[in-house]
C-alpha cells in the first residue's frame, strides 16, 4: 500500500495513513497530508497495510454514496428530478458504495444529508454525503474491516467533471469559513517536495487548457520561490512534459495501473514533417553500447559477473571517464532493484572502481516492494528530474515488471516497458536493464538468449550479452547484438580480480571483486559468448610429472627416485604412470648409487 500512496503523492495528492476503521494514524487527521516522500514511507513502514487517506475540497470534492441507507435510491430520484450527475471519476467503496468525484468548489455543501432540502424537504433521508472542503476519503486500493476500494473509473479515463449548477443552489454556509483543511500558501517551498509540487502546478495549469510557453513562464516565477531553484532546462521539461498530459487527466496517468483510452476531446497526437536539421548522430552514454535516450538490455548470464561490470561502468560515468556524450560530464546514476545488497555489493564495488558515491542513488525499498515500472513511472520521473539522473540502471527487469504482466507475452513486455521507453526519450537519459538468460545452450541468437518474450532484446535500441569467453579461461566477454543504431563494437573481454575497500566509519576492510584486464577482442560476435565456463580439463599425469620433478631438481641438486615418485604420488600420479614417465624422461640425467636410482636435470634445464 505504501507504493500506492507514494504513487498519489507523486501526482501531487496530499496523503495519510488510516486505520481499517477509516480512522486516521496520524495526530491531526487529515491536517497531517503531505506530499512529502519521506514522511510517507516512514509512515507506512510503521504501517505497512495502512489505507491512503486524502483530504477533499483540495483536488476534488467527492459525492458518497451509500446504498445501505438509501443513497442509491436518493440520488435516482434526485436526478430524475433535476438531472443527471455528469459522468466522472468513479470508486467503488469498501462497504459496497460508491464515490463520485468531482471538480472542487467552495459553493459545494457538505454534511450527511446535504440534499436534503431538495428531496421533497423531507430531511430524514440519508444515504448521501459530500466530502468537501474539511472531510476525506479512501483512494483505491484501500483495504478497510469491510472491503477493498476499487476504481471502475479511474483519474485519466475522463475528465473531472464541475458540479451542477443545481447541487449548488443552497451553499452550506459552514464552508465559507476557515474550518477543515485549506491549502497553506508557504513563502518557500521545500527542496524535498518542488518537484511534485511544480509537476502538480503544471497538471492543474494543463488540465485549465494552458500552452507551453504560459505553463514555462508561471512555473519559472514559481520556481524562484523554492528552496533550491531548479535549472531553466529541468523547468523547461516540466512544462513540456505537462503538453503529453490530456486535461483532466492526473499527470502521472491511470493510477490503476492500466493505461486508459483517453476519452476526452482533446488530441493526445499531432503531425508535423521531417526537417533536415533534426538530423543528429546518435549520442551514446558508453561508445556504441549504452544508447542516450533509449533503452538498452543486457542479458547476463549467472556468475558472469554482471554486477562487477556494471559496478565498473556506473564508476566510471560518475568520474565522466567513459567515451562518448558524457565524456568529461560527471553523471548522476540512479540504481532500481533490491537483487544485490547496497551495503555489501554496490557501495563497495563501486567505490573500488574508483567511483564517486555521491552521485550515485538507490531506491530504498520496503520489504516485499518493487518499483512498477508502469505503475511508479511517474515516481521514477520525479526522482530522475529532480536528482538529475543522467542514467538509470534497473536491476533484473522481471521484478519490475508487475505481477499482472506475463513475461512471456509480447504485448505485455511491450506494455510494461512502455513508460520507462517513453521517460528515457522525452528526458533525454539512458536507461538501461538486465535480464536473466533462458536455460538454452550452444550458439544462438541473442533474441532467444533472454528468458521470457524476446521483446527484451528486441525492444532496446542497444542489446548486449555477458557470459563467459568461449575459449579463454576465466575471461568473460560482452558483444552486442546486431542493432539499427550506430556500429556494432568490438566485443569486451575482461577477467576479475580483487581489491579491497574500507569503511572510513568501522574501518572495517571489504574484499570486493572488480574487473581487470578489460580489452576489446575484434570477431567475437553475441552468439559466440558462451553461457557457461569452458570445462575445465584436469592436468595429465604427465603434465604433473614434469611439474613435480622441475620443482624438485629447481635446486640444481641430485634427488633420489623414491623421492620423486612419492612428490608425484602425493600430486595425484599412480606409480605406474610414475615409472613410466621417468623411464622415458629425456630431461634428467640418471645414475646408480648402489640400489638407488639418483636424478637431477640436465644442464639445458637447470
């Protein structure tokens, strides 16, 4: 549940944690939503199943309908009589009813029988509330002592609709005052809540039919009011981004998770021609491997040692010390997924690369969470924008996919990597993935090396395969595959080696691997990589022999048979092959000493 209220408060909804009662967690109530990203994940750490609350009379007002005490009944006999509720937002809720969401207004009235001047004046009937200005409700998927709340017509399906001239006739005084929750108007906006606060500003400006260039202009006077001002290019972006969203739509899109049909009549396309001065050479993060504003897969073979190469490559676009577009231009790398432990694997592999970790992020998850890469893309942009991320590297893409999407469906890996595609080419970032490999052996093509649909390599502008070096032992080797974008590479050959870091803290000393010996190898295509180390092929009794009897004569002395052959019998050779082996030896000089055979090498070999 904590994924879902991080989800709201990326779209700039301001949440609570409730009890299954409907009550609220926290001291003040609904006085106590926020926006705030850390605030909301400690809250629900200490309460893991906790409901997402939201106050109303901010974003929206809600209409509740409760068929137990005759809403239902109310609201079609009400309608009948005045008109139809326009179509909106729709909810059902954990009890059975329903919640009807709609446009704010400070007329709207409020209270448990707000319609009842209207129904005949019989002021007995219930069943109808208006949470407005002052009151809050459940988001969906809240889990209460009754029910689930589900959306049957979630944010970004249609607009938010205004409340009938007729449901406002009669205004509740009581929300003319200053009671409930009113939005704070603060002097400085806080470093940690700009970015969702400018994106929110942007969606509501968006959804009033503002253009770009308005949308700029106001979110840049905005912006002079937070407390790190963020550069004109990340301001820029906001209300560029704003232009995708469709009015009325929230601007992180269907918080369902499923992508909904825009149904309202505004164009979410537009046609325009091809210039000759859009053209550009692609810009790569890592030289004809890592592609700038695309995405790029890697399938990594187990005990390969992904995560020692990317330790390396992440530390190295922190130094700004790769070739390419971010060559000289020390980045800000961002890293999703909870495979590997932060604390034992990447901060020191990493820091024994040489990186810097100041500019490396982490998503802290909490236990059994995941970033949906759907769901949470509009957490993922807040968190690139706002930390300018300049390449995103999701751990293992399977996890992120959601439990909802089949691996093995074209369409779903299409549909689950959508959004994450669309961020790294609006933002202008890389973004790339790895992938488990199917169990299959010998020289295939690199599409029917990734586990699942082979959307995984197709997809990506760049994919790439790590596995072991067919036939140098102990060496690993990435190639890419063939791609529409730029030069296929030579393929990187790389062994790994051991250093050691020490926590500045503890002085706790860590031995880490770390990759050595990095070479590019010409002819070494993607189907050549093997997915397992070469066998390895146990000496010959022969090979030991010589071993055994150069270390034995290194001393330029003479040595008495018995001792060599009990050395090789002890190195594994039988006696056997010991005495033919010696017999036939044509590197030592032999003589007799009584009963005993005594050797030594001969000159040449001393």
């Amino acid at each position: 549940m904590g994924d879902d209220a991080l989800a709201y408060a990326a779209a700039g909804w301001e949440v609570f944690p409730c009890r299954p009662d409907k009550t609220p967690y926290t001291r003040a109530g609904f006085r106590d939503a926020t926006t705030d990203i850390d605030q909301i994940r400690e809250w629900w750490q200490q309460h893991p199943g906790a409901a997402v609350g939201t106050p109303t009379g901010i974003h929206f007002d809600v209409l509740d309908v409760d068929p137990r005490h005759g809403g239902d009944k109310a609201l079609e006999r009400l309608e009948h009589k005045l008109g139809a509720l326009p179509a909106g937002w729709l909810a059902r809720t954990g009890g059975g009813g329903r919640h009807q969401y709609i446009n704010p207004n400070p007329g709207a009235p409020k209270g448990a029988n707000p319609y009842g001047h209207l129904l005949d004046g019989n002021p007995k009937v219930t069943g109808l509330d208006i949470k407005a200005r002052g009151g809050y409700v459940l988001l969906p998927p809240s889990r209460t002592a009754v029910g689930e709340y589900v959306w049957l017509r979630g944010p970004g399906g249609v607009e938010l609709p205004d409340w009938p001239g007729w449901c406002l006739s009669r205004p509740d005084p009581s929300t003319t005052t200053t009671s409930g929750v009113d939005r704070v108007v603060v002097d400085v906006i806080p470093h940690g809540v700009q970015h969702t606060t400018l994106v929110s500003f942007a969606g509501t400006l968006r959804d009033r039919g503002a253009l770009e260039d308005e949308i700029f202009a106001l979110l840049w006077k905005m912006n002079e009011r937070c407390e790190r001002p963020g550069p004109r290019d990340n301001i820029r972006q906001i209300a560029s981004s704003a232009m995708a969203w469709d009015p009325g739509k929230v601007p992180w899109g269907d918080l369902n998770g499923t992508a909904a049909a825009a149904t309202t009549g505004s164009p979410r396309f537009s046609v325009r021609q091809l210039r000759a001065d859009d053209i550009r050479a692609p810009r790569w993060a890592f030289d004809n491997w890592f592609l700038v504003g695309a995405l790029n897969g890697l399938v990594g073979v187990g005990g390969a040692g992904k995560g020692t190469l990317m330790a390396y490559l992440v530390a190295h676009w922190t130094q700004g010390t790769l070739p390419g577009h971010l060559e000289g231009k020390p980045a800000n790398v961002l890293i999703v997924g909870d495979e590997d432990s932060t604390s034992e694997v990447w901060a020191p592999r990493i820091l024994a690369a040489g990186g810097d970790l100041a500019r490396v992020y982490v998503l802290a998850y909490d236990d059994g969470a995941a970033l949906d890469l759907v769901r949470d893309i509009g957490v993922l942009e807040g968190y690139v924008t706002e930390h300018d991320i300049q390449v995103v590297y999701v751990d293992q893409v399977l996890d992120h996919l959601g439990a909802d999407l089949n691996a093995h469906a074209q369409k779903d890996v299409r549909r689950g990597l959508a959004p994450v595609r669309s961020l790294a080419r609006r933002l202008e970032r890389t973004v790339s993935f790895t992938a488990h490999p199917n169990k299959m052996g010998g020289a295939i093509s690199l599409r029917d090396r990734a586990g699942g649909s082979g959307q995984f390599t197709d997809l990506p502008r760049s994919a790439m395969v790590l596995g072991w070096h067919p036939d140098r032992d102990g060496y690993r080797a990435l190639a890419r595959g063939k791609g529409n974008v730029g030069r296929v590479p030579a393929a990187l050959v790389f062994r790994i080696d051991t250093a050691f870091v020490t926590n500045p803290k503890s002085g706790e000393v860590v031995d880490v691997p770390v990759v050595a010996d990095l070479q590019p190898e010409e002819g070494l295509a993607a189907e050549d990589v093997s997915p397992h180390p070469p066998r390895q092929k146990s000496p010959t009794a022969q090979f030991v022999f010589e071993r055994v009897m150069f270390e034995l004569g290194a001393d330029r002395g003479a040595h008495s048979r018995v001792e060599a052959e009990d050395a090789c019998v002890d190195a594994g050779v039988g006696r056997d092959a010991f005495r033919e082996a010696f017999r036939r030896a044509d590197f030592i000089d032999k003589s007799k000493k009584g009963r005993e055979v005594w050797w030594k090498l001969t000159d040449e070999n001393e």
